[in-house]
C-alpha cells in the first residue's frame, strides 16, 4: 500500500529526519551544427578546429565511501560504484582552483544496468541538508552515456565553486546498485540548457510576484463584503454588501482562474443596490461541460472607468451551506486507537477486533483505477455532461474492506493520492491531472488549472462520495478524507514544482481541499477534509527551501478561512520520532515542550493538543477541529528483545499522553506489519511476511492500550524510558 513506501528523508542521520529535497530535470541536448552560406563564392578560408576544453575532472575519494565501494579503474576519472546499504555515498576530492563562474552543468559519463532513483548533491563544506539537491533519476543505460544537471541556482545559493570546496554525492537509498562512470566535472550550458534555466527562471519570478499577490489579498481589509453563499440543490444564493461609489459587479471565480490575478470583470452581474441577494442557476454550460457553482466563489468588483482597470473590492467566498441529497448519522470514533493503511488482508481483518481498532485511513490512488476511456470491465460514472471509468476490480476490492470496517462502526479516511502522469494507467488521466508544474516525487498536486482538468477531478471525488457517502452504507463508508500525503514535504509527496512559494503552494492545496469538500458534503454533511503534514512544526533556521513548515501552511490556511469563508477542515498529522530508526522518541532532542518547536513527536504531544484548542484554529470560532495522528510508529531496529522492548515503549509514552490529550482525537499506527520494501525499517506491530507475520512486542502493548490490562503490560515500559511512573504530561510554554 501507498503509505508503506517510501520515507527515505527521515530513514538516516546522514540524510536528515524529514527533509525533502527537490528533484531536477536532466537536460542531454547537444548543439545543433551550425552552418551558413552567402550569395557569392567566397574564397576558401581554412578551418581551424578550436582549442580542446580543459575540464577539471572530480576525484571520488574511496577512502571517504559510506554504504558503498569505490573501485578506481584503469583508465583516468573512471570508477566503479557499488551501493552495499541505504545511505550511500562517496565524497569528490576538493577543488584546486575556483570553479568558473559559467561552468553550472554537472555531469559525468556512465553506464549502469537499471535505474537509479536519484543522486543528491551536497554542496560541501559543510555537509547539510540544506546545502544540497536532489536530481533526477540516472537512466539505465548499456553504453556510455552523458547525464549533467543544472545547478545555476543552487551553486549561487550555497556559494559553492570555491578552491577547497568539495561535493558529496549520495546514489540513491538501496543496496546493490551497480555504476561505472568517469569525467565527472562542471561544463557550461549549451544554448538549449540556457533558454531552459532562463524560462525556469521567468517562472520563479511569476510565482513569486504569484504568492506576493496571494500574500496582499489575505492580508487586505475591504469594504465591501460578501455574507453568504447558500448553495441549494438547483440555486446558489449570494448575499452582501457594497461600499463607495461607482458600478458594481458580482462575479463568479471557478476553481480554474485565479482571483488575485483577474483584472477583466466583464462576465460579472450588475449590482443596483448595496445590499444585495443574486441567485443564479447551480448548473450552467460552459466550456463544454455542465459544471456546478458549488465548486465557485463569489466576488465584488467595481467596473473601471476613464480607462483605469475593473478593481476586486471584497474577498472573494465559498458556499456555507451545501445542500445534501441524504441524510447521513455523524460517526466519530469511539476509541482513539486506529490502523494505518488498511487494505483488508485476512489476519489484518482479525487485527481490527483483537487490537480493538475504531478508526483506520484507506490509501485511494483513484488515477490508478480511473480511465477517459471504456475498456471493459469498468464501471461508468457521468459527471459534468462526460463519462468517466473506473476499474471493477479495484473498486469491488475497495468495497470489501470499507465494508469490514462499516460493519465494525469503524470510522474510516481516505487519503487521496494523485499519480504523476507516467505512473496512470490511462495517458489522458494522467495529463489531465498532473500538475502542469510537476517536477518529479511520487505524488503530484492535481490540476485544477483547466476547466477540463477540473471536471475529471470533480468526476473522481463525485464517484467516490457518491458510493461511499451513501445513507444505507451499501459499499462501506468513507467518513472523512486526507487531502493527498504531507503536503508540508510537497516536493516529494504532492509535487507542483521546486521552490514554489509557500503562498502559491497553500493557495494551490486550498483549492483541492475546497474542492473535496464541496462535492462531498453534497452526500454527506458530516464529512470532513484533512489536510497531511509531516512532524515538522516550525521552520527549522537550517530548513531546506524544498520544504514548508506545518505551522506556516496552518497559519495560510486560517487566513484563507477568515478571508473566504470558514470550512470544517481537519489535521492528519505525522508524528513519527525524529530519527524513524530511533524508538525512543522521549529523547527527541528537536522535539520541545514550546509553541516554536522545530518537531512534534511522541515527545511533545502536548504542542499539537495546545494548538488545537486556541482560539484562533477553532472551526467557526466555536468548534475543536478534529486531529487525528493519521499516520505514525516507532522502530525496532532488530528482532532482538532490546530493540522489541524498546519499540513498544515508544509507543507506551506516544499513547499515555494522548489518552490523556482531549485535543487529538485518534490514531492510526503505521504500520500494520513490517514491510521488506521500507529501506530496513520495522515498525510494523507484526513481522515481516517473511517472519509469517508475528506478532511482535508492541502488538501485545497497542492491544493492552486503553484497556484493564494496560497498567499490568506498560508497567515493564517504565525502566527501558528511565522512569518510575507515568506522569509524564507537561507544560507548554
């Protein structure tokens, strides 16, 4: 399942507990030859081939290999890599003399016999997360072969080219991987690599003047002011108020345009009276398809006059009240123990009554399952005026394991997660929601810049709710939904490009969330969205630029909500330790009893139970957002009794502060079993397969917990942390 992959960002010191670092596109274009003839003969001219290039080729120093060896070969500047754990890497020797300020292209020449997933470049000294990136995938490749990555940005940023200056390359995060390459130095670009980094470059610049202008419109004080939209079943009603002088209008912004960014309001309504009610039809044509104003919001605007710009005068809001086509029962868990990526194995359904489960998170890849096209065996679904399809098979083994849980009243999350598009088994899916920015990562941010993209989106979360929302629990029931995976890591997780700003990145999980939301409450009125976040709370001084703090992105969240309109959204955090390897998270020396904490782990729970009951992050002003740990564990780095003991007291210290923490209302271990495919990790309550699922330690402590028994089985806890009781709860400062 999805949320057993990957984590490779908190799996090594080296690597760094939680950054994500960005992926580069690799660029192997060659000059074109170029030639030019004039009108007349001209006299034969010698041709003299210019100078060779002398390049300064990077030594790998061997003796400097982690999880890996160096072999040098006969040749000069040629090597032989062999990959022998899950942090590898080799350092270069260090630069004689300064590089030139025009070499930016890294590259070297290689073959190897499959694909390596990435190289990260450190930018030494000194050797930190943040003074590196992340490149692209190296090609499998039987002949020798260029691979280079531009580095321009990165080189200026971390002020790296001096005489002495080093890098470090780490080969991905797996054993055995086999590569021989030589000449590993920086070129300049060719002119196709510059026209490149210059349109990367103009794009930079528009996304930061983007977030600029997201920044000013939340941050404005209008006048004027809509109160309400009330979307009904065949209407939406817009009411509110206009101030000053002048024509005003009220406009509709679908999800597609951006309302910072319009200056024509030509389309909008007139409005003859300052204080205003407009209804307009919920479902109009346009663009080809028959798209519902549920999924709009409203804006004022005054009309331009003597050649000055029509001017937005309000902020612009969202639907309050979505009408529902059935009366659904709230649901709330009625344990605070959950399971994390459920997928309905045999044993794993009896784990839901052993441990006494009463919530569990689904992963719901719907691009896997999701065609433009009728191949067979699918189930058809019309949204919008189109016809979408859906795999019978994947939604009929979807059915069976929502439908263990309903029958067990187990609340249940699904975490919606969007495929780039060279992973979708239908091209036209996957073109249509990738977003246009995609950069790389296993995940990207679905596109919602295109009325047709917006539809195929829409489509997908109308088939969702609609079968799993329904009244009669029929399929199972889907309660809530985890809006794609730790956006705050986006670059990896839930991609839309490298170093966008936290403005234009939040603006752009708005919209998703929003989006959900409105269809789905459509069904049921009870439903809530969640937003995913690593355990990295506040921005770290070192923080990398690949990465957002969980803070900032709750802060822009509040702010959109108190700007557009508030909506009934969640938090799904992770709160894995700070070292995933370590279980013993009470050691967590970034995780801090303060509000500014870098981290929140197991540690500090109290942090995110302070958060959630302030004022400022109650839904409305009035009402607790529901949190859940949606996705967590700790480690045990062998099968040895040490390391079991010391993974399940991991947990005792997790679970004695949030049973006693009202603020967080659940959690969903992660994981069920041990799963060979994490990078050596165990943090599974069972084995690996290949153990024949055993138990380990911490099942027997998570099915003690919250019953009789958890005082008797915590009680051997106590001398692996060092303590002599469990009164661990303290204060926040």
């Amino acid at each position: 399942m999805t949320n057993i992959l990957l984590k490779n960002r908190r799996i090594s010191a080296s690597k760094g507990a939680v950054t994500f670092l960005s992926a580069l596109v690799s660029v192997f274009l060659l000059l074109p030859a170029l030639a030019s003839c004039g009108k007349d003969k001209e006299p034969d001219i010698p041709v003299i081939p210019p100078a060779v290039k002398k390049y300064e080729y990077l030594k790998l120093l061997s003796e400097t290999a982690h999880n890996m060896t160096v072999a040098k070969m006969s040749d000069d500047h040629h090597y032989k890599a062999t990959t022998t754990g899950q942090d590898p890497y080799v350092s270069t020797d260090k630069l004689a003399k300064a590089n030139p300020a025009d070499s930016t292209v890294f590259c070297f020449e290689y073959k190897s016999s499959r694909e390596l997933e990435f190289i990260q470049i450190f930018f030494a000294e000194p050797v930190a997360e943040q003074r590196s990136i992340k490149s692209g995938k190296v090609p499998a490749s039987g002949s020798w072969k260029e691979w280079a990555v531009t580095l321009k940005t990165p080189l200026a940023e971390n002020s790296w080219g001096n005489a002495g200056q080093y890098l470090r390359l780490d080969f991905g995060n797996d054993a055995g991987y086999e590569i021989e390459l030589r000449n590993i130095h920086f070129r300049g670009m060719t002119v196709a690599e510059k026209e490149e980094e210059e349109a990367k470059e103009e794009k930079a610049a528009a996304d930061r003047q983007f977030g600029e202008n997201i920044r000013k419109y939340l941050e404005a004080i209008y006048a004027s002011f809509i109160t309400e939209v009330d979307a009904g079943t065949d209407a939406v009603t817009v009411r509110g108020n206009y101030a000053g002088e002048g024509s005003f209008v009220l406009c509709e912004i679908p999800p597609y345009l951006d309302v910072t960014q319009l200056r024509d309001f030509t389309s909008g309504r007139p409005l003859s009276s300052p204080a205003f009610s407009e209804t307009f039809e919920r479902f109009v044509m346009r663009d080809g398809f028959n798209y519902d104003r549920t999924l709009s919001k409203w804006v004022i605007a005054r009309k331009g006059t003597g050649g000055n710009s029509d001017m937005m005068v309000s902020h612009a809001r969202y639907p309050d009240r979505i009408a529902a086509t059935q009366t659904t029962v709230q649901a709330k868990p009625s344990g605070k123990k959950g399971l994390g990526g459920y997928f309905n194995h045999s044993l794993q359904c009896l784990d839901l009554d052993d441990l006494g489960i009463t919530s569990v998170t689904v992963n719901v890849p719907f691009t896997a399952w999701m065609r433009s096209r009728q191949s067979g065996n699918d189930m058809e679904h019309s949204y919008g005026g189109k016809s979408y399809y859906f795999d019978r098979n994947q939604i009929s083994a979807l059915d069976a394991a929502l439908t263990e849980c309903y029958q067990r009243n187990i609340v249940v999350a699904a975490i919606l997660l969007v495929q780039p598009a060279a992973a979708c088994p239908d091209p036209e899916i996957g073109d249509l929601l990738q977003h246009p920015d995609f950069s790389g990562g296993f995940y990207t941010m679905p596109d919602m810049t295109s009325p047709a993209s917006v539809n195929t989106y829409a489509a997908a979360l109308d088939f969702l709710a609609g079968r799993y929302c329904r009244s009669d629990g029929r399929f199972g029931r889907i309660h809530h939904w985890i809006m794609h995976n730790e956006v705050d890591a986006g670059i990896e997780w839930t991609n839309m490009g490298r170093n966008k700003p936290m403005p234009v990145y939040a603006d752009a999980c708005m919209k998703s969330m929003r989006m959900c939301y409105n269809i789905v409450r459509q069904y049921d009125r009870y439903s809530e969205v969640f937003g995913s976040f690593t355990h990295s709370w506040k921005r770290a001084d070192n923080a990398v630029a690949d990465t957002y703090a969980s803070l900032d992105m709750l802060h822009a969240f509040n702010d959109y909500c108190k700007a557009e309109g508030d909506f009934q959204w969640a938090l799904a955090y992770h709160c894995y330790p700070q070292d995933l390897n370590e279980p013993k998270t009470w050691n967590d020396a970034d995780a801090t009893y303060s509000t500014s904490s870098t981290l929140i782990t197991f540690k500090n729970l109290e942090v995110l139970d302070r958060w959630a009951k302030q004022p400022e992050n109650l839904y409305n002003g009035t009402e607790k957002r529901t949190v859940w740990l949606s996705e967590n564990g700790t480690n045990s780095r062998t099968y040895g009794e040490t390391d079991l003991l010391e993974q399940a007291a991991g947990f005792a210290w997790g679970w004695i502060k949030l049973r006693q923490l009202d603020g967080i209302d659940a959690m969903q271990w992660h994981n069920w079993a041990d799963n060979e495919a994490e990078f050596g990790l165990r943090i599974g309550l069972r084995k690996f397969g290949s153990q024949d699922l055993e138990r380990k330690e911490v099942w027997y402590a998570y099915k003690a917990a919250g019953t009789a028994d958890e005082s008797n089985v915590f009680q051997k806890y106590l001398p692996v942390i060092g303590i002599s009781d469990w009164n661990i709860i303290r204060n926040v400062y």
